[in-house]
C-alpha cells in the first residue's frame, strides 16, 4: 500500500498516520504566528510517540517563555538561529517543519535540504520563480525533498475529484471558476513585517491574496486543469485586476482571467475589502457535466447523464493533519502523494505574471466604508458595491471593469 491518500487516509486526520516505528525525527523553525499551528500539530504527534521534537528554532524566546520552557522538558533543543539549529544537527533531522514568512522560504528549504533534511515549508513555495528553481535545484542535489503546504490538495476528497476529472467524468473541463471573499481588518496587515508587502530586505514576496489566504483555491484550480494526477497547470494570457483598499504596497483585491492546461478558461477573484464573508467555491464547468469543490465542506460531480456523487472535505485543521501524515508516509515511500515543489511551481508563476502585467490600483477614500464587526477591534475596509460585482464578474467570466464596475469615481 503506498500511502497515497486516496488509499490510506481518510477526512479525521491522525487516521491516516503510518504505522509504528522509529519516532521520526522533527525540526521547527518557528513556534509564533501561523508557526503555532505547526506546533499544535507536532505535540499531537509527540503523544501518539509518531515523531520526536528535535530541535526548534524560537527568535522571541522571551514571549514564548512557557512554551520555550515546555519544550525544552520534553527534550527538544531550543535555537535562536536556524542557521545554528541546521549546523549542529546537519545529517540528525529527518524532517524540518518552515511556516515562516515568504521571504525565508527558499532560503530556509534550500539550506535544510543542504543540511540533510526533508523539508515540509509553508504555502507559497517562494516569491519568484527564481528562488522557486533555487529550493528545486537543492532537491536534486542533495536527494531529499521539499512538500509545500498546499494543505488542500492533499485531501482524499480532492484527489478523488482529479481523478474523475480526468477519467473523462464530466467530459473535457472547459472553465474552472473560484470566487472567495474574505474581510480582513488593519491589523491582519500590521501583525509581522511581511504581510501586504511586494519585497522585504531585496527578498521578493508578493504577499497578497492570491499568495496568502486565498493561495489554496488558486492552485487548486491550477491543479483541476492539469492533465495528469500530479499536473498542475501552467498559465497563459494572464489578464488582471489589482486593487488596494489598505494601506499597504501589495493588493487586497483581484480579479484574473487566464488560460491555463488543456485551453482551461481560469477565473479568479478574491477580495479582503468587503463586509460579506464568502467562502471559496471551485467550480469547473465540463462538456457534459459540472463539479464543484466548496471548501470545508464537499465536494461534487454531476453529470449531464447519470447519478451525482459527493465526497465528503475535512476541516482546516483536519486537512492540516492529513497533510502531515501524508509527508510522513512519503518519507517512508516516494510514491506517497505530496505536494511537490513542481506541483507549487505554476502558483508562483501565476503570481509572478499577475505582478508583472498588473498596476495595482488604489480605490478612493469616498468608495470606501470602514467598520468594526462586533467584537472586533481593527476596521475593516469595505468597497461599496464589491461584493454584487464580483459575483456578477464570476457568473460570465469577465473582468470587473467590462461589466462597468468602477474602481475609481
């Protein structure tokens, strides 16, 4: 059994874990921010004797007293450099665990494959293409791999709905269509040094929603348009629409239009500027039928002729541990499914397109309304009359500006 996880795992998580042997050997770089998550997930494990905590890179020791102190009972080796952590355990760490920002990520995976170890880094793979072919040229050269944290792709729920793809179940896919709307206050954009930024320190970054909260259902749709089980599509004819409503360098808002695989018409359209919250829906339009990937939740094929059939989506944090099992698994067996850095390559080739053609535009005070949810205590931007207009963009494909929405008064 190859541990792939149509085969072995299931929507609850740990169920799909590999079983007993030597507890695999685990490094973190990074227990604060999105790194607790990471965290949560290794003290799981820790308790189901799956792995054991090697060492950790922690920089703010000071606020992580508790959990530095913590750590360092159950025998893990407390860094305050990653470069330190990767000279005193170069050829001792099975696995090093990356959910920093997006300027470490090449760098951070490159110097662990170079150390040794196998790499699981966080979504997106890199900022550029450039450091995108860095990690991949490490891979080859030091025989280890690098999993990118795609963590949706790696559901059975998803890989069941490729593989209906491509078996022809709702005839040649034509469009793939992804709305998502997600209000996001100032604070989401204040809280480290990379967020909302195209460039940090000369790294590039990119960082928007394309690349961030929504870099999920891009790659995804990237991914229903290749055309093999571990395709994900390359773009062309990138058209889109970037629109500031925060104060930052980067965009909150998009709407793209491309090509991508097999004359796939790829839509795209993300928004942190809004009052409504949206989930995101995939929806791929066949010749002879229609799916639809609707996240935490379902998916669905309907064909022209013939039953529906819907398979069930874990929550996040379930599809987080389906996805670590799955990097376990693969350390024991190559043919274990994972994201592959050339299955991350087309998102960051994406994004870098998108950048490239694109003026980001900023939307006039007047067209914004600022408020605070209740509970909350950062405003959040609200672009009058955004949400009807990109859900009427999605329904026929076009950009926002041809169906007269305007981003300036």
């Amino acid at each position: 059994m190859s541990g792939a996880p149509e085969d072995n795992t299931t929507t609850d998580g740990w169920s799909g874990l590999p079983p007993g042997g030597r507890p695999v050997r685990i490094a973190l770089i990074g227990i604060s921010g999105y790194g607790r998550i990471y965290l949560q997930l290794v003290r799981e494990l820790r308790e189901r004797g799956v792995i054991r905590l090697v060492a950790a890179v922690i920089i703010n020791q000071q606020e992580e007293a508790a959990n530095v102190a913590e750590l360092r009972a159950a025998g893990c080796a407390i860094h305050a450099d990653y470069e330190e952590m990767l000279r005193q355990h170069t050829g001792q760490i099975d696995l090093c665990l990356i959910p920093t920002g997006i300027q470490w990520h090449a760098r951070m995976s490159v110097a662990a494959l170079r150390a040794g170890m196998n790499v699981l880094v966080e979504k997106p793979l890199a900022g550029s293409l450039a450091d995108v072919r860095a990690i991949r040229e490490a891979e080859h050269a030091s025989g280890r791999f690098a999993a990118v944290g795609f963590q949706d792709l790696y559901t059975p729920g998803t890989r069941w709905l490729k593989r209906q793809l491509l078996t022809g179940a709702i005839g040649k896919v034509q469009s793939i269509r992804v709305l998502g709307l997600w209000p996001r206050p100032a604070a989401y954009y204040a809280r480290n040094n990379w967020t909302g930024r195209l460039q940090v320190g000369g790294v590039a970054v990119f960082d928007s929603p394309v690349s961030n909260a929504f870099a999920h259902f891009a790659n995804l749709a990237l991914y229903f348009a290749g055309r093999g089980r571990e395709d994900v599509a390359p773009t062309c004819e990138v058209e889109a629409e970037l629109f500031r409503a925060h104060a930052i360098e980067s965009f909150d808002t998009a709407v793209i239009r491309a090509k991508a695989g097999d004359d796939v018409a790829i839509w795209l359209g993300f928004t942190h500027a809004c009052r409504e919250t949206e989930n995101p829906e995939i929806q791929i339009q066949g010749s002879s039928g229609r799916a639809v990937w609707r996240y935490e939740n379902s998916c669905t094929i309907t064909p022209v002729s013939g039953p529906e059939e819907s398979h069930p989506l874990p929550e996040a944090i379930d599809t987080r541990r389906v996805m670590l099992s799955q990097v376990l698994w693969h350390l024991r067996d190559p043919n274990a499914a994972i994201c592959t850095t050339a299955m991350a390559e087309s998102h960051t080739s994406l994004v870098e397109a998108v950048h490239a053609g694109t003026t980001v535009q900023t939307i006039p005070p007047e067209r914004i309304e600022w408020f605070t949810p209740a509970g909350g205590s950062s405003p959040i931007p609200a672009v009058h009359g955004l949400e009807a207009a990109m859900r009427a963009a999605e329904k026929q494909g076009r950009l926002l500006r041809e169906i007269g929405f305007p981003a300036r008064s």
